[in-house]
C-alpha cells in the first residue's frame, strides 16, 4: 500500500474514507445480495453518485472499509473509480461490530488529513466545498424526519457538545449530525490513540461518536460546524427513507 501521501496538511483535502462495511438490515430485502451502498437512487447507487462527487471535488484516494458483500463494492470500484486510488480494508467482524471498529481498522493505512463519510448518504456535490479544509463536522437544523446523534455549538460555530438521542428538551438548537466529518492529521493521530483504548477495552460495538463526543468534552477535538441546510442531503436507513430520497434527487 502507498502509505506515503503527499498532502499531510496543506492544501485542500484529497483522500476519502468510506464505511460501508455493515449488512444494512433495515433495508432489506433491497440488501440481501447487494451491500448497502449499491442501493440504487433512481439511476445510481449511493457509492456511484460518491464517487462522482468525490472525482469532483479533486479527490485522489479513496479508502473502503468492507465487510458484507465485499466483492461487490470491490467488483463495481475496479469498473468505476474515476482514476481514484482505491485500497480496501475487509473487516472480519462486521456482522458483530459497528462503525468504531471500521473506523479503527483505517488507522495504520490513512497518515494524511481525509474526510470521513459514511455510506448512507445522498447528498450533492456541492456541499462538499466547505468540507474539504480540515476538522469540520457536517450538521443539519433538526428536522422531524431526522435521529441519532445531534450536537450543539458555540458563537463560534464550533461544536461545544455531543448528545446521543434525540430525546427530552433542549435549552439551546440542537443540530443533527450528517455523519461527515474531516480531520488534519494530528485529530487523526489523537483520535486513534482513544480508538485502541475502547478497542483494547473490548468496546466494538460503540459508535464512533462516543469517541468524538468525549474528545470535544476534554478539549482534544476542535470541529468547525459546517451547514448542509442549503441543499439536498438524505440518510437512507429504511425503505422509506429511500422513497423520500428518490423523491430528493
């Protein structure tokens, strides 16, 4: 593997890091033989139109972390790449892990600034622009349709806390996390560090979140917020989810 990135930390970001090792089980039975990124949107799967947005914006690398159905993200990324440099990380415990592990698994062959991305997600292109600068995080207004981790942020709109769930009453806006993140190569390196702790400690079926939400806690992660209120996004979790995405896009 070419470990020896040259864009560590200057300029725009140009590698990508993609989890799409899990089943999709809520999906199914769209994914019973195809992995969750190949669900089709209309003319193209969620991990085509990726890679398209991706080829756009200048990106040259992109890191896969796989699990079910391996072969076919494999299969359609050696046909559709875009002259993007594809290296795959096969995570052997998918069926019995969540995202944490998949991101731990990325820790020896990325050693550059990158963008997180989960794989899930519709959105367009352009909302890339903003993330392409190191240690920002990709949030949304809350809206009636949306679940999971939210955060709250600062006059400088910087994330000041996590919070998992959705439940209860908020004294200041919350806003939903999009699950796409960016980070320089030293987050990269102290992220890490807390990856192996939890890993270590047998903790692989967190999210990854939990880590970020402790690390923006005791001051060692500093994320900027970055709008994708502007344009057209959707997380596609369910089978409804995709109807209303196909409707989006």
């Amino acid at each position: 593997m070419n470990s020896d990135h040259s864009n560590r930390g200057n300029g725009p970001i140009t590698t990508a890091l993609l989890l799409a090792a899990g089943k999709g089980s809520r999906l199914y039975p769209l994914t019973r033989d195809t992995p969750k990124c190949l669900t089709m949107v209309h003319e193209a799967s969620i991990l085509e139109r990726l890679v398209i947005n991706l080829k756009k914006q200048g990106f040259k690398r992109l890191v896969v972390v796989t699990g079910y159905q391996e072969k076919c993200i494999r299969d359609f990324l050696e046909t559709r790449a875009c002259g993007m440099e594809i290296d795959f990380i096969i995570s052997p415990l998918y069926a019995t892990t969540n995202n944490i592990y998949s991101l731990w698994m990325a820790r020896n062959i990325i050693n550059e600034q990158f963008l997180l991305v989960e794989s899930d997600l519709v959105f367009d292109g352009s909302l890339l622009d903003e993330m392409c600068s190191p240690d920002r995080i990709a949030v949304a207004r809350m809206q009636p349709w949306m679940n999971g981790s939210t955060v709250t942020v600062n006059r400088s709109q910087n994330v000041k806390k996590f919070q998992n769930g959705i439940a209860g009453t908020f004294d200041e806006a919350r806003y939903k996390t999009v699950n796409i993140y960016s980070f320089s190569l030293s987050s990269w390196q102290r992220i890490t560090e807390r990856l192996d702790q939890y890993i270590s400690a047998g903790k692989v079926n967190d999210y990854y979140e939990t880590v970020f939400a402790e690390m923006v806690a005791d001051g060692s992660l500093d994320l900027k917020t970055v709008s994708f209120d502007s344009k057209r996004w959707y997380e596609i979790d369910t089978v409804a989810d995709l109807a209303k995405a196909e409707t989006l896009f």
